[in-house]
C-alpha cells in the first residue's frame, strides 16, 4: 500500500517521510478497528445486560418458585377439573407463565410475513433487475424502498382499523384482529429488507453470466430464473435471514394489530400475542426485580437467541454456497 | 395507541422530571382526569407545575414504590404484596378517594343483548359460556375483548367479576379503554369493558338488570362500581397536599363529572 501511495504522488519519500506515513496509517488503522469493536462491545454489553436481568429465573429461589423452567415450558395445571395445558397470565394469584402461546404467536405472525414477503420481495428484485427498463426501475426501486420508511405506528394503526374490517369481510374471520391481519402488515415491513438486499446480489452477479447463458440460446426469462438466481443465491437468502429477523422483532405493528391474546392454537384466524409485543405491553407495569419482570427480560434473551441463531446458521449455508459455486467455476 | 405512546412517556417520564414538580402517574382510566385537574390546577396557581402520565395503576405504584411519582392514580385499593414492597422501603401508603366510577359492560349496537348478570359475565370471560345464544342472544360466537395486565380495570374486573380467576386466553387484550371500545364497535360479536366515561358508539349493558347512571353508581348498587384513589407515601404535604385538596374541591369536584365519573364529594 505504501508503495502505492507513492506512485500515487506527493513529495518524493525519504526514510523520515515514510516512517511517519507508516505512524499515521497506523493510527487510522487503530481508530478504524476501535470503531468497529465499540459496535461490537454495544451488542455484547447490551446482551450481558438483558441476560443479567432474566438471571435470577435461574438463581433467585423466590423468583424460580413462580417462573421454574418448567413453568415456562411445560403444561400446567390450569383450573380444576380441566386439563393440563399453557396460558401466559403473569398478573394473577398464580401466575401461570408458559412461553408456548407466546412462541406460536411470534411464529404464526412471522410465517405469514415471511409467506408474503419473499416471494413478493424476490421477485420484484427479479424483476427490477432483469426485466425492467431503466426507467421503471429508477421509479420501482425507490418506492419499494421508501415503504421501509413508514413509521410501523402507522401501518399498525392502518392494519387496525382499515385492513382487519376488509379481511373480517372477505374471510370471515371469528376475532377481527388475527395473525393473519398482523402477518400481512408486517409483510410490508420486511418486503423492502428482502426487496433492497437482493437487489444487490442479483445486479452484484457478473454480466459474462448473463452474456453466456444468451448466448447459448437461454430466453430471457430462462436466463434470469435458472442462471441469475441460482448465482446470487447467497444474496437472496441473506435477504430472507434479514426479512426474516425484521418480522420476529417488530413491536408496534402485532402489538397493535395481533389482538394480543395468548391463545395455543394452529389456527391463522385466531389472535395471537407475540413475544416483541408482550415486553412492550407488560414492561410499563412490573415492579423492578419480580419475577414478572425477569421473565420479560428472559423474552429478550430468546428473542436475542433466535436472531443470533439465524444469523449464524444463515452465514454458515452462505459460505457453503458461495464456496461450492467458486469451486465449480474454477 | 394514544394509551401505547403514553406508557412510552410514561416510561421516560422519570429522567425528565425535576424538583419543584408534582408528578403524577398511573391509572389509564383516570389519566383524562388528572390531566384536567393539573390544567384547572396550573391555571389557578401559575408559579406550580403538575405533570401527568398514564400507564396503569399498577405502572403508577410501582412509579411509587421506586420513588420516581409522588402521586400514583389507582383505580383500586393496592394489593397486599405492594403494600409490603413500599413499606419495605420505609414509607405508608395514604390512600385518599378521589372519584367513583362504574366500569361499564359494552357490546356492540346491534346485539339485541341489553342485560347480563354478573354469574353471565363471568361465564363469558372465564371462557366458558362461548356463544351468544346461551346468554339470550344470537347464535353467533363471543369475541371478548379485555384489558393489558396493568390495567386497573382489568384488575379490577378480574376480582369482581371473575372472583380472581384467570381471563379465558382467547380475551384479547387491547392498550386502553378506548381501543376496547373502537374494537367492539367494529366487531358485532364482541364485548368489552371499560370506564363509563369513554362508552361511545356502542352500547352499555345493564348488570343484574341495573344501568351503569349517577345514582347506581354513587350508592353502590350498580355491582361493578368502584372508588378511584390516589396514593402517597405518607400523609400528603406541600404540594403535593395543596393539588390533592384542589382535586377534593367544588371545583375539582366538578371536573370529576364533567370527565364522566361520579364526584365522592
């Protein structure tokens, strides 16, 4: 680099010159990687605060009484006479505390997010850029992309009131507020993160692809679909890993538009509640240091969990894939 | 969701708070209140300030046990286990009524339902009466709104109605009176309750067969009527003792009715 720069021109280098262009790359090399372990420690203490405070679930003797690993997991007990099951009602003479509903609620929103979501996202990428003009494009690109500006109070708020009376309408929905209702409003949230993200690996993938695939007589179409696609395939599921980790932590939109119930059950037209959306409804009332209240902090840790978890697993398949597409280029 | 960004602010409100304030926090049904009374407070007495949030009456006397409110709204008599917790840190808590209010039964304006009693209403939010037809209505299913757990009407519903028994998990739990009342307004199998002074574009029920007015109410007849306090540590004093006179004044007295509930006084 340091010959580089001297090609580069500047004054012709002597010992003292070169010695002190060494001292001051060294110093912005310093500063650079300082910043980038300050984000680093940022995540790590944000981390080792938030599992500090679900801590006492596992020490605490009077807080594992009323939240034991198995009451936060397993069925319990829930009224005379009728059958063991799950039911998140932390504020109660018993609080019954299962993480169960909580668990397919988030799961039930994300899967009709994500059902909606890449598919819509993937192929308006696709589209933007392999088929669209250049006009359309500078016009589609933007516009998808500003839809990740929208304020999530406000598509929550539209989701309230305008989009669960049209599903009620259409589907006939028993609750009116349902995971469907919330799933497709978060879908508009995470369509612009897969939207944005695979844009680039589509348009990052070299022209010789495109080029040689025409050349062999590949339809337009074909070319896009069969050799585009598969080429920036780690892109694309880089994209949905993202989607994806928007849909599980979204807050304002489920708890708005979800109904909040914590009912177990496989059924999209039922209300669900969410783990994002019970930390922010129940965090306002806990008293410091209850049980309650590391359970919330234990929520975060989980939700902390699954996105590290995904992200992990989500770049080990990425390298996979990028190395075995190297390898057979080769 | 008004309700939503006010447990945001709720939430910050401590780190803004400075000496020579009053702070007063807690109660989502009485936050309309306590904010006309600091209004009609400030305007009397220009030097003093009062700030109001709202969150929850639970909100509210854990702001009080942290020490971070010195007036916390409640819209039921605090439980044993905060009791503890505030003398615990030293300090009594003086519980001063305010106002009374009926938590009103709503459905929607076209149920043909106009009365339930309270063993009906009970069945429905413990989950097991599911469908209009068993309580005189149609043959259509029972969508139950409820309250967030750190709602005073919720707690109070919960021990008045469900006899401290948990809510059916199907209840949908919404952020404010007036989230309940939007969504049973939109729903026509629903039911909802809430504070009577937010009841608007649905339809109150009677309870036992006794309408949610002034007089039920104040006598006590009506069965889901209920005090609303305030909370101090310790006898009020200074301040904090001149708003809560100003609040149990003619004056504030009126107020209490104009916002909708019913004056102790």
């Amino acid at each position: 680099m340091d010959a580089a720069a001297i090609t580069l021109g500047g004054p012709p280098a002597t010992p003292a010159r070169s010695r002190r262009r060494q001292r001051r790359e060294a110093a912005i090399e310093a500063a650079i990687t300082l910043v980038a372990l300050t984000g680093i420690a940022a995540v790590a203490l944000i981390f080792v605060f938030v599992a500090k405070e679900a801590l006492p679930l596992l020490l605490d003797p009077a807080v594992r009484g009323e939240a034991s690993l198995s009451k936060l997991f397993l069925p319990q007990l829930l009224r005379v006479g009728k059958p063991e099951g799950f039911m998140w009602q932390p504020v109660s003479t018993i609080p019954k505390v299962s993480m169960i509903p909580l668990f397919i609620g988030t799961l039930k929103t994300t899967i009709v997010a994500m059902l909606v979501a890449v598919p819509v996202g993937v192929a308006a990428a696709l589209f933007s850029a392999e088929f669209a003009p250049r006009r359309v494009r500078e016009v589609v690109k933007p516009v998808i992309e500003l839809l990740a500006g929208i304020p999530s109070v406000v598509l929550g708020f539209f989701a309230l009131m305008v989009l669960a009376s049209v599903l009620q309408g259409a589907f006939g929905f028993t609750f009116r507020l349902n995971a469907v209702v919330a799933g497709l409003a978060l879908a508009v949230t995470v369509v612009p993160v897969v939207f944005t993200v695979s844009e680039d690996a589509l348009t990052a993938v070299p022209r010789s692809y495109r080029e040689a695939s025409l050349a062999l007589g590949a339809t337009r179409w074909e070319t896009a679909w069969r050799v585009v696609l598969p080429a920036a395939a780690p892109g694309v599921l880089a994209a949905v890993v993202l989607g994806f980790g928007r849909a599980i932590g979204e807050t304002m939109i489920v708890l708005m538009a979800s109904g909040n119930a914590a009912i177990t059950s496989w059924s999209f037209g039922d209300s669900v509640r969410t783990l994002s959306a019970t930390i922010a409804a129940e965090m306002g009332e806990v008293v410091f240091g209850g049980a309650h209240y590391s359970i919330l902090f234990f929520i975060g840790v989980e939700l902390f969990l699954f996105t590290f978890v995904l992200n992990t697993a989500a770049g080990a398949i990425v390298h996979r894939l990028v190395r075995r597409m190297t390898a057979s280029d080769a | 969701m008004v309700r939503s960004l006010l447990l945001a602010a709720a939430l910050v409100a401590p780190a803004l708070s400075f000496a020579g304030n009053t702070t007063v926090k807690g109660s989502d049904t009485m936050v309309v209140l306590a904010q006309r009374w600091a209004e009609a407070w400030m305007k009397q007495q220009p030097s003093k300030k009062v700030q109001v949030t709202g969150g929850g009456s639970g909100t509210g006397i854990a702001a009080l046990i942290n020490g971070t409110t010195d007036v916390a709204t409640v819209s039921r008599t605090m439980k044993a286990d905060e009791k503890a917790k505030l003398e615990a840190r030293g300090a009594t808590p003086v519980e001063t009524a305010v106002a009374r209010d009926g938590v009103a039964v709503y459905v929607n304006s076209a149920n043909p339902v106009e009365s339930l009693t309270v063993e009906q209403l009970r069945g429905i939010y413990l989950g097991d009466v599911t469908n209009w037809k068993q309580v005189g209505g149609k043959d259509a299913p029972i969508v139950i709104y409820s309250r967030e757990n750190s709602s005073g009407t919720y707690v109070f519903v919960k021990e008045h109605v469900l006899k401290g028994e948990d809510f059916a998990p199907q209840a949908q739990t919404l952020p404010g009176t007036a989230a309940v009342v939007n969504a049973v307004s939109k729903e026509k199998n629903g039911i909802g309750y809430g504070g009577g002074a937010y009841a608007r574009g649905v339809k109150e029920l009677r309870v036992d067969g006794i309408a949610p007015t002034k007089e039920a109410v104040l006598s006590g007849k009506y069965p889901l009527s209920r005090p609303l306090f305030v909370y101090t540590k310790g006898a009020p004093a200074g301040e904090v003792k001149e708003f809560i006179d100003f609040c149990l004044s003619q004056a504030g007295q009126k107020i209490v009715t104009d916002v909708g509930y019913f004056p102790v006084k």
